[in-house]
C-alpha cells in the first residue's frame, strides 16, 4: 500500500491531510500520465516561508519494499508533477 497526501506550502506541522491509503498497483495505473518524482525519505515540506491556505501538493509516500515497481522504485516521498491537489479527485476513486 502506499499513502496518498494533500500538501499546503509552508514549513512541516499541520500542511497535510490525514492521507488515504490506496494500493501501489491502482495508483500506478492512474497515474500513468504523471511523473512521480522521488524528493525524500523523510516527509518533505514546500515552500517553506511562503505557507499556503490550501492543499496544492499531492504527495505518495510509498513504505515496503514489496511494494515497489517502475514508478515508485525507492522507498520514501514522491511529489506528483503536474497535479494540484485541488485536481486529484480522480485517484480516491
């Protein structure tokens, strides 16, 4: 399983949602058409002087090696390119 995030920009704290697990299979088939880039293995923060209101981040956090496959080859946070929070709906469904 792997744990899908919605991101604030601003330092680490309470810039997250509570995250939703979905399996590694379903959210690599839906985000076929995104880059899911590797950042880190500790949970990253954005835009750390300049916090935001809302989500814009959509992160994965990707955490057993079983798991992983040719998008989500490490262990660790991936931010998704090109995708605002407010645009992800799509993989919760």
């Amino acid at each position: 399983m792997a744990t899908v995030y919605k991101v604030k920009d601003g330092p680490r704290g309470d810039r997250t949602d509570e995250g939703k697990e979905i399996s590694v299979e379903s959210l690599t088939s839906k985000l076929t058409n995104y880059t899911c880039q590797f950042i880190t293995e500790e949970p990253p923060q954005f835009n750390a002087g300049k916090p935001s209101d809302h989500f814009r981040h959509v992160v994965v956090e990707v955490s057993e090696k079983g798991e992983l496959n040719e998008k989500f080859q490490n262990i660790g946070f991936y931010v998704v390119a090109n995708l605002d929070a407010s645009d992800s709906a799509f993989i919760y469904q």
